[in-house]
C-alpha cells in the first residue's frame, strides 16, 4: 500500500449549511448496547442517549416537503435484538385511537409502520405495524401468515407519544450482524382521519410497501462503520494495485481511479465528527464514502472485463 495515505493526518471540516438543522437522511446508524433495553416504552435507557436520531419523515403524497406533525426515531441493537426508540409530536391527543385490535388485525388509528429489507435486495421485505394501543401486524412480501415474536409498548403524553418496538433477530433465522452491515429500512407513520395524514422516512411516493426506495440501516455507530470503511478500502486498494503492477499496458484510467479514491478516502480518514449522535455532522461524511464505494465497484467492475479478455485472448 502507498505509505502517503497514512502521513500528515490533520483534522477535516466538510462545508455544511447549519449542520444541526433537521435533515433528510437516507440513512441511520444503529449504536450497540451491552445493555438490553427494557421494552416499556419510555426510551429512558442510556443507550438512546447515545443513538443518533432521524428526524423530517415527509408528507406521504408530496415528498418534497416534511409532514406535520413530525416523526422522530432512534435504532440501537445488541447481541439478540434489534430496537426501535419512536416518538411523534401529535397536537390532537384526545382523538387519537388507543384500541387493541387482534393479532394481524390492520391496527386502526395512530399506528407506526417499520420496514426492513435484511438481505438488501430491494425487493423482499418484513413489515411491522402497531398502534397506541399495542396492537400487532406483521407479514413478510404482505403474506400475513408469517408472524414474529416482537414485542412493543407505548407511552401517551399530553402532545406526543413514544413507542419502543423488539424485533429479535431470530425472527429472521440470523444472529446480531456484523459491524458495518446494511440492510433496507423504512419507517411510517398514519393518523387519525385517513391517508391524506400519513408521512414516511423514505422518499417512497404514495406506497409504503416500496423497498426499492427504502432508506439504509447500518448496524453500528458512526465511528465503529467510518474504522470498518477504511479498512475495507484498503484492502481493496491493495487487491487492485497488485493487479496493476502485473497489467501491460498501463491501465491508466484505471489507475487513475485508484488515486481519485485514495484521495477522497484520505480526507474521510482525516476527519474528525465532533457529535457522533448527530446525523447532520455525519451525513457529509457518509456520502462521501458513498462515492468511494461507486468508484471502487467501477473499479472492480472494469478490472472483471479485462480479466475476461486476458482469458480471450489466451
């Protein structure tokens, strides 16, 4: 590896218009916790204390614009379980629905929504749905005949109510995934007094049961995905540049690439987040390893193709 990425390693700020200003995230990091978390629905852990917050769901309709009322969430996670800290600003408490209904019985009222696409193919997804009342709905791909062993309470305030929601992970034949893993996620919300009220963290338009637009869950805080970006990267760089020193002719775009992202990675390796809770401080530094992960997998897919015709013309 090129020993200039690991020299002069001074602190980076990335440009931000009000950084601390609510923002559209397509993504939400989730802190592990040694601690499990006590489903009553008062989100008085100290590990949400610590979980960055997702704020701006938006009008389900129209989503260029923010619902109102607002919808806020938290994820953390630990070795069995993966929890859901949800609270929304509600102006009309006393019409809000806080009726139990049977199991898989559409949980009529205020009710949140969670989607979760755990193979991030962006087209099989579990749903969960409960209202004030505790109700429970699950499906898989809408099939209701699929049921989880989740648990959720709630907690109504005098203008806003919390929900606490436990999906273990066994639900889906798995274990605690690994730092840094990503899975499909989207959150909604519904009110009292139809569709017209309800709002969606993910840019899905007027259906819900979209994964091809869900947003993205990575499993572990900011700081724990930014050491596993980096040393995934170099170890790709390494991967790639061995193969280059073997190539001739020089495969200069290719190399040319390589440079482009070491540089872009050096930065992010340079840069330090002041409040890891802060989606708006992380956010700049997520899209830009975003788009180091585009070159790398242009990258990759180019080194592919020349393989492929190394083997032709063998």
């Amino acid at each position: 590896m090129n020993k200039c990425f690991l020299f002069f390693i001074l602190p980076v700020i990335f440009p931000s218009v009000n950084i601390l200003a609510e923002v559209n995230s397509p993504v939400v990091f989730a802190q592990k916790t040694g601690v499990p978390v006590v489903v009553d629905g008062m989100l008085d852990e100290p590990c949400w204390g610590k979980a960055v917050k997702i704020t701006r769901f938006l009008d389900i309709y129209d989503n260029s614009r923010p619902a109102s009322p607002q919808t806020y969430f938290q994820v953390v996670y630990d070795e069995s379980t993966l929890y859901f800290g949800i609270a929304g600003d509600e102006p009309n408490m006393k019409e809000v629905v806080r009726e139990a209904f049977p199991r898989d019985a559409w949980p009529r009222g205020t009710s949140i929504e969670v989607f979760l696409d755990t193979n991030s193919d962006r087209a099989t997804y579990y749903q969960f749905a409960t209202n004030l009342g505790g109700s429970v709905f699950d499906s898989y791909n809408t099939d209701t005949k699929w049921n989880g062993n989740w648990k959720v309470a709630s907690k109504i305030l005098k203008d806003r109510w919390t929900i606490e929601v436990a999906v273990p992970f066994s639900d889906f034949g798995m274990e605690s995934p690994a730092t840094g893993s990503r899975w499909g996620l989207n959150l909604c919300r519904n009110r009292e007094g139809g569709l017209q009220y309800s709002s969606s963290w993910a840019p899905v338009g007027g259906d819900f049961h979209n994964p091809g637009k869900f947003n993205t869950l990575v499993f572990g805080s900011a700081g724990d995905w930014m050491k596993k970006e980096v040393q995934d990267y170099r170890a790709f760089r390494e991967k790639t540049l061995s193969f280059l020193q073997n190539q001739q002719p020089v495969e200069e775009k290719l190399e040319a690439k390589l440079r482009r992202s070491g540089s872009l990675m050096n930065r992010v390796e340079r840069t330090k987040i002041s409040d890891k809770t802060s989606i708006g401080r992380i956010l700049p530094v997520y899209k830009q390893v975003q788009t180091i992960n585009v070159l790398c997998q242009d990258i990759d897919d180019e080194i592919r193709v020349i393989k492929s015709l190394n083997r032709i013309k063998k």
